[in-house]
C-alpha cells in the first residue's frame, strides 16, 4: 500500500499575532482540507499587551489551535518569560513548544530536527541563544550512525549564512544575515526542508544538491525556506503548505530524483574558507566527548542523562543529589535548609494496591523497593506481565514524588534487562482514568512476534478506529507538562523510549491497552483481552509469582540495597 503523504504548514514569526495565524489556518483547513502540523519559526511570541492578552485566552482553553502546532523557543530576551523551562514541554492544548534543540520523530516516522534562538556571541548564554555545544549535542548523535541520509525537516529561526550562495538572491541585506554555525548545522544534517525567519522575509531557494556530482553516489536535493511575519503590511508569504512522505517510508530512487532547477550546495562553497568556519568555531567534533550542559534534548545517542537508559530523565543539580535507588534522605531542598524524608500519601478508603493495605493481594509481589514495588499482573496478558506499583498512595504518575519516579525507572529497565534476556521487549502503558491507584503495566511481547513499529502502528490504528487522536509526544517531554495532576490520560511508552499519550476526553475503553496488545497485529491472544477471562486460582498464582519471583532475582536491585 503507498504511503500517505503527511499535510504541513510552516510559519514564520508570530509575534503574537496568534489569532490571525490560525484564523488563516481554519481558513485554508476549510478550503483544503485538514492538515496533520503546523511547524512555526521564529518569534511566536509577542511583546505588546495585545499580545499578552491574545495568548492568554488559549493558555487558560477559552480558545484552542485548530491544528497541532509545534513552536520553537524565544528569540529575544523579552519572550523568555513564555517559556516555562529549556523543555520541551505544552503551552496550551495543541500547542507544544518543541524544546532548544533535539530531534523529534512522529507517529509517521516524519524526522524533524529543532534549534531554538539565535547564535550566543557572548558566555554565558543568555536563555534566547545556543551555543556551539546544543550544535554538537544535536548533530554527534545523527551523524554517527553510518545509516543516517538526513532528515526530513530542519526548523530554525536565524538564517543560514551564504544560503543564497549559486542561487537565486534573497530580498534581503546579505552582508548581516545569517550565521555560519547554522550553515554547517544544515550542511551536516542535510534537511529536505530547511524553515527559518526572524529576516521579516519571504524567499524559497532553488533546490540545491548533498552529493558532488561524477564523484558521489545520488542524494535527496535540501529546499531552504524563509518566512515573513505574520499578518505583515506588505502582504509577504508567511505560510507554506506542503506534502512529505518520510524519508524512511520513501522509495530511494524516488528520494533522490532531482529537479531540473537543482543547483550546487551552497554551503560547499563556504567549507572552502576554512579561516571563516575556525572563526565561527561550530563544535561539530563528533569523537569528542560530549558533556551537553542538561538533558533536554532528545538524544539518540541515549548515553548521557539521569535515568537508566538515560531516557526522559532530567540531570540532577549539584551532581547526584543521592545515590541512585538509595532512600532518599533529603539532603537539601531548592533553598539549602535540610528536609524530612515524605511520608507516602494515604488513601482515604481501602485500595487493592497500597502495599501497606490489608486489601492487597501479598502473594502476587515479586520485588519491594523503597518507594515502589514489583506484581505479577491478576488475570495477565501472559506469564511475565507485571505490574509497577508506588508503596504509598499515588493516583497517577504526574503525581509521583520525584524519589518515586527515581525508583519507578529504575525498575522500569531492570524489567528490560529482565526480558532481553528472554528474547522480548517490553511495552509499558498507564491508564489514569476510573483507577484510584497508579498501575503501571509492563508487557513483555517476543522480539520474534513484530517489531516495535508493528506495536507503535497496532496502538495508531485502533485509537484511530475508536475516534481517538493518540499523539506522539516528543521523547525529552515529562508527562506533568503535558498533563497536570487530575487529567484523565492514556499512555504508552515502547522500548525505543518512544511515547504514545491521550488525553481522555469522555469515555475511554477500559481495556484499550489489553487489546491492542492482545490483537493478531501483536501478541495474537484475542480472547486474553479482558483480565477476567485470564483469571487463575490462588495456587496457581502463587506458583506463578514464585517462578518470576525467582527468574527477576538477578535484576533485582531491591535485593543489593
């Protein structure tokens, strides 16, 4: 079956002008069609009160964005104060602020890579610009897989320097624009699309090659775009529309036709000054060691970070403020005074799941840590399904104190270990809806049954089939920004640290989770959908978590502490 192209729309600088850009979007939705993105670069953000009061109104949900919106960071310094953080992380509903650099994969496979800002000419940096350092970080981990042809979208707000080099001239004053750091960071990552503003100008570049000709093997030709600033007096282009099959999902010969117009990479031209690009000093060292300021960044590489796996996980300040699974102690809280470790919170009736409940079932525990705990799963999708419990009374994760969290992850690729060695990987998802105590469920499913995209697609295609919009939601984003305390949710976190998250609007199927997993697309165990048809007797359950009990022991850190 051909793949269906993916509908996009890029926009130059906002400027606060929130309401006309998607009054426009509504209405090219409306004449064409429904697109799947809007991508903006640039200043989204405003400076007036107009402004100011504009964004209020989606911040708060009296008004939402028509379309899923994916913004890049503040470009000057009076816009910081919109950005809660260096993460990525929702603003408003359908509108996600990508992050200050990373690479973010959707559900299609569509690779998008990000810099927000502009260039830092001064350190330290200040909050609106990257250094060569968030350069290095995004581009080491891309180009050292010897696999990698590029990616699909380059999102940036400054210009790359020389750009128009053995192309057509843009309207603008070249001597000033453009910096050469992006120049090299899009020779490198070699986009198909590359969108870019701040110049309050509209240009589109002819197509320029990646590949010398007679002395390389064919590549996909890169197309540069510039965008005004919406709502402009003189009327200049700030919206482009398009269609992108995935690089990934495309036929090589089709992705490296070239057009008739294509001219040489202009950025060829510039590598020849070597003085220019030492002056300019990128980082683009790949076999340096790489020492990125924070974790914020999607990293590929999955080398650096806090968590095992280091996925999703944030650094900790002054090094590690304890040693990772030991009980938290408290050492010092934000404002240097000593704290008292937390007491779990209580629930206000009995629970089937707080450990210290009379209601919980004992026999089922497989491994007690400090904060959380190990269960063979009642009525299990197969023999290994397990449960990741907190001890005290949690409703969701977004609620989970961070030592609790700090345990959950370590737990969470423990249980990976576990199952590589049994020839499977493991799919983790939490449903917080009609549930009073956080059950986070581990499914293992054989390497040899389907890989993870056949699982990522499974979950796409019955959300789809149920009316539901199941998101990908970019890897370096923690769930409290997506879903404060008190949100209903589903969510899926694969083996590859990619996440699938609903936000649940009215009704949700229950066992939705079960389902798609038990379906022929995955586990092909139909009649094991609904945990009560999968019900055991006591003995057997015993028996059953005395096996796993006994397996998990030489991955079980509880033991060690």
């Amino acid at each position: 079956m051909e793949e269906q192209p993916m509908r996009v729309l890029a926009c130059g600088d906002v400027e606060g002008r929130v309401n006309a850009l998607f009054n426009r979007v509504r209405t090219i939705q409306k004449k064409s069609g429904q697109f799947d993105l809007l991508l903006c670069v640039g200043e989204f953000f405003g400076t007036t009160p107009e402004a100011e009061a504009e964004w209020q109104e989606y911040k708060t949900g009296a008004k939402k964005a028509p379309i899923h919106t994916y913004i890049l960071g503040a470009a000057s310094q009076e816009t910081v104060k919109y950005f809660p953080s260096a993460d990525g992380c929702e603003l408003a509903e359908n509108i996600t602020y990508l992050g200050r650099r990373g690479v973010f994969t959707g559900a299609s496979g569509l690779q998008i890579a990000y810099v927000s800002g502009r260039e830092a000419l001064q350190e330290p940096a200040p909050a609106h610009c990257f250094t060569p350092k968030d350069l290095s970080a995004l581009v080491a981990p891309l180009a050292s897989n010897s696999k990698f042809k590029g990616v699909d979208i380059l999102l940036t707000s400054q210009w790359p320097r020389g750009v128009w080099q053995y192309g057509n001239n843009p309207e603008v004053n070249t001597k000033f624009c453009g910096t050469v750091s992006i120049a090299n960071l899009a020779e490198n990552l070699k986009p198909r699309y590359h969108f870019a503003a701040l110049e309050g100008a509209h240009y589109e570049r002819l197509p320029y090659r990646n590949h010398m000709i007679l002395q390389e093997s064919a590549q996909h030709v890169s197309r540069f775009i510039a965008l005004a600033t919406v709502n402009n007096p003189a009327k200049k282009k700030y919206l482009y529309a398009f269609n992108i099959i995935p690089m990934k999902s495309m036929d090589p010969s089709e992705l490296v036709k070239q057009p008739q117009d294509v001219t040489e990479n202009p950025y060829r031209r510039l590598g020849k000054d070597k003085a220019e690009q030492q002056k300019h000093k990128t980082g683009f060292d790949t076999t340096e060691e790489e020492q990125p300021a924070s974790q914020f960044f999607f990293d590929l590489s999955r080398k650096q970070g806090g968590g095992p796996g280091g996925r999703g996980r944030k650094r900790h300040s002054e090094g590690d403020r304890h040693q990772q699974g030991q009980p938290y102690d408290g050492d010092r809280n934000h404002q240097g005074q000593p704290k008292q470790p937390r007491k779990p919170p209580q629930p206000t009736g009995p629970c089937w799941f707080c450990l210290a409940s009379p209601q919980v079932e004992k026999h089922l525990v497989i491994s007690i840590g400090t904060h959380c705990y190990l269960a063979l799963a009642k009525g299990g999708l197969t023999s290994h399904h397990i449960l990741v419990l907190p001890v005290g009374h949690y409703q969701s994760v977004v609620e989970l104190a961070s030592e609790v969290v700090e345990e959950m992850e370590r737990y969470k690729a423990a249980l990976k270990k576990f199952y590589k060695s049994k020839g499977e990987r493991c799919v983790v998802f939490e449903r917080n809806y009609r549930s009073q105590h956080l059950q986070l469920q581990v499914v293992p499913v054989p390497l040899d049954r389907c890989t993870t995209e056949d699982i990522k697609e499974a979950f796409m295609v019955q959300a789809q089939e149920q009316q539901m919009e199941l998101m990908e939601i970019p890897e370096h984003t923690d769930l409290k920004q997506i879903a404060p305390p008190g949100t209903p949710y589903f969510y899926v976190e694969l083996d590859t640290g990619e996440k699938l998250f609903y936000r649940i609007q009215k009704h949700f199927p229950l066992q939705f989770g079960r389902e798609v997993l038990a379906s022929e697309a995955v586990l092909n165990i139909p009649t094991r959908a609904d945990w009560k048809e999968c019900k055991q007797s006591r003995e057997e359950e015993e028996e059953c978590s005395k096996r796993l009990r006994d397996d998990f022991q030489p991955y079980d850190f509880s033991l060690e502490d």
